[in-house]
C-alpha cells in the first residue's frame, strides 16, 4: 500500500497507464485477428497498412517489442501472399 502522496499519485498513474496501453494492444489484436479470418486477398491487403501502423507504434511506445512487432507484421504479409 501506498505510504506517502508520490507513491499514491504513482499508483494512480500507473494504473491509468495500464488501462491506455492494455486498450491499444487489444485493439490491435482484434485487427491483426480479422485480417487473419479473411479469405478476400483485396480486404486483406486495403486492411493491412493501417495494422501496420498500429503494430508499429506500439512498438515505438514500449508496449510490445520491436521484434515481436516485426513477427506480427511477417505473419500478416505471409498470410496475406498465401491468400
């Protein structure tokens, strides 16, 4: 438990943190997943730079690691030539 105001507001912060970067890597999940669910090369191709984008900064931000984010993306571009 917190003792002292900083490590209060810390917790606080902390959590807010949490809810922001848990909310984005969800929705980034969700998008990586309905690419995967689609069997229309055309959908999956207009789809995939904004995925991209996402992955990406997620990435930048910390919330994933640069090496997973670049897995992700190879996934997806393999997906997407085997369609």
């Amino acid at each position: 438990m917190a003792n002292n105001a900083s490590a209060k507001k810390c917790n606080r912060q902390s959590e807010r943190h949490r809810l922001h970067n848990k909310y984005y890597a969800k929705s980034t999940r969700n998008a990586i997943r309905a690419i995967r669910n689609t069997t229309n090369k055309e959908e999956a191709q207009a789809a995939a730079p904004k995925v991209y984008k996402m992955i990406d900064k997620l990435a930048k931000v910390g919330i994933i690691h640069k090496n997973k984010a670049a897995n992700l993306k190879s996934g997806i571009a393999n997906y997407i030539n085997k369609l």
